[in-house]
C-alpha cells in the first residue's frame, strides 16, 4: 500500500476543495449528503468501486495495469461521466489539471510512467478517509 504523507494529505485535500468551491452551495451541499450517504452503505460502495474498475480497465488502452498520461484522463472522462449519470455534480478539469494530479499520484507512488489501480485506490482511500474526517468547505 501507499502511504501518503501528512503534507501530500493536505496538499491532495487543497486542490480538491478549490475545485469544490466552484460548485454552487446548494450542489456542495448534495455532494456532501451523497458521500456520507455512500460511506454508510457497503452495497453502495460496492457498486462504486466496481464502476470504477470497469473504467480503470477501459481506460488502460495497452492493458499493462497502469495508467499513462492519456489514460489517465480518459480514465476521468470515463468516471465523470459515471458520477454525472449518478446525481453527482462535478467540478471541471482541465486536462492540465488532470495532468498535474496525474503527476503528483505517480509520485506519490514512485512510478513516474503511469499509476496502478491500486496505488490510485491505495491514494483516493487515505485522501477519502481524511475528508470524511474533515469535510471540506
């Protein structure tokens, strides 16, 4: 498992808040219900997670269990369009800001070519457990 640090923790956390603010309260607000919502309920998550790994595999173009650059974003449209079908409200990403937290997740995990699912999943559960510790507002 990765570990991230206590000051990637809060790095990871900052930049999903920032983009979190650009929602309208009411939309937040939503989001925030259908977390909580989702954290209490197995079968939920269950359901999320195996959405996820459809779009992971999808997504991993050449089938070597990591995700490039380019599979990467295409990994997000995949999911964003998931969580939009969902009721979720998303925040926009630039593939440039998809670039840059690409970058950080690889370095967190020490693999500069691409990002396995389990070291994404290893990643967005810390950075999960820690918003759920501490919404973010």
């Amino acid at each position: 498992m990765v570990t991230v640090t206590p000051e990637q923790l809060v790095g990871l956390m900052e930049k999903y808040k920032v983009k979190q603010q650009s929602l309208p309260q009411e939309q937040h607000d939503e989001n925030k219900e259908k977390f909580q919502a989702l954290l209490g309920n197995a079968t939920k998550m269950e359901e999320k997670k195996a959405k996820e790994n459809t779009a992971f595999q999808a997504a991993d173009a050449d089938g070597d269990g990591k995700l490039s650059l380019a599979e990467y974003i295409d990994f997000n449209r995949r999911l964003a369009e998931n969580a939009t079908v969902d009721g979720w409200h998303l925040a926009e990403y630039t593939d440039t800001e998809h670039q840059e937290y690409w970058t950080e997740l690889t370095g967190i995990a020490g693999t500069p070519d691409g990002i396995s699912q389990k070291d994404m999943d290893s990643i967005r559960g810390q950075v999960r457990a820690a918003l759920a510790a501490k919404p973010a507002h």
